[in-house]
C-alpha cells in the first residue's frame, strides 16, 4: 500500500499499511468484483473507447477544450498518471509529486517481479498513444512550474 515505506508518512501509518495492507486489497477485489474476467474485459473496453476519443480529440487541437489548457486536462492527467506507473510515479527518478516521496524513485524497478503482468502490457500498449504522451508532456512541463 502507497505510504507503508515511505518515511514522510508518520510511522503509526506506515504500521496500519503494512499491517492491514493485505486486508484491503482483498476488500477491494471483492467489493469492485476484480476477479471477473467477463466484468474486467468489459472495463478495458470502456477504457479503450474513452481513450479512442481522447486520442481523436488531441489529434485535431492541443488541449481537450481547445488552445489553452484547462481543468480538463489536468484532470485527464490525473487519471491517466497511475496508469503510467513505471514512466512517472514509479520511474527510477519519479516526477509524483515533484519527487518528494523518495520511497517512489526507481520503485517500478523493485516491485518487477511482482508488478502484474497485464498491468505492464496495458502500459506499453497506453505509452504508445497520443493521450499518454500528452500526460507524459504535461508532467514533464508543466509539473515543476509555479503558477502566478
């Protein structure tokens, strides 16, 4: 769970995390019915096609609303950042939270061999896209600025 090794998160937390960690993956898979396949291959769809029109909306202006960025975008990024785990949050210098939380730099890299495997091809498939690129320009850019 996010924060059980993570210094800055205060040690009573980090202690409930590792603890209770397992219990609420488990409520999770069982609460949003994960173990599915028919319930999961419906989903990727549906995120397939919100991408699809995400993708066709970037191809004809540079914004999703239009020439200027907007809450849309950030919102977009957003969503889309944890699904780019091992390219921003997780990289091996992690642009999550302008890098604050050391416990995520090179983090994708250590959890490899326990990272599920549809998860990493659902990335590199998404990394490819023009919506993920975008998100990935947007962190790039736009994360370190201060606004005025």
């Amino acid at each position: 769970a996010w924060g059980a090794f993570e210094p800055k998160v205060p040690l009573v937390h980090r202690l409930i995390l590792r603890l209770f960690g397992p219990v609420f993956k488990s409520m999770m898979r069982l609460a949003f019915d994960l173990s599915s396949v028919e319930v999961r291959d419906k989903r990727r769809e549906m995120i397939e096609q919100v991408l699809d029109d995400i993708d066709k909306t970037l191809s004809k202006q540079k914004y999703l609303t239009g020439a200027s960025l907007s809450h849309v975008d950030i919102t977009l990024s957003a969503l889309l950042a944890p699904m780019l785990a091992a390219h921003l949050a997780l990289a091996p210098k992690s642009r999550y939270a302008n890098g604050r939380f050391t416990s995520f730099h090179g983090a994708f890299d250590r959890m490899r061999g326990k990272w599920p495997r549809a998860l990493s091809e659902f990335e590199q498939g998404l990394v490819k896209r023009p919506c993920a690129k975008f998100v990935m320009t947007l962190y790039e850019e736009m994360r370190s600025k201060k606004l005025q």
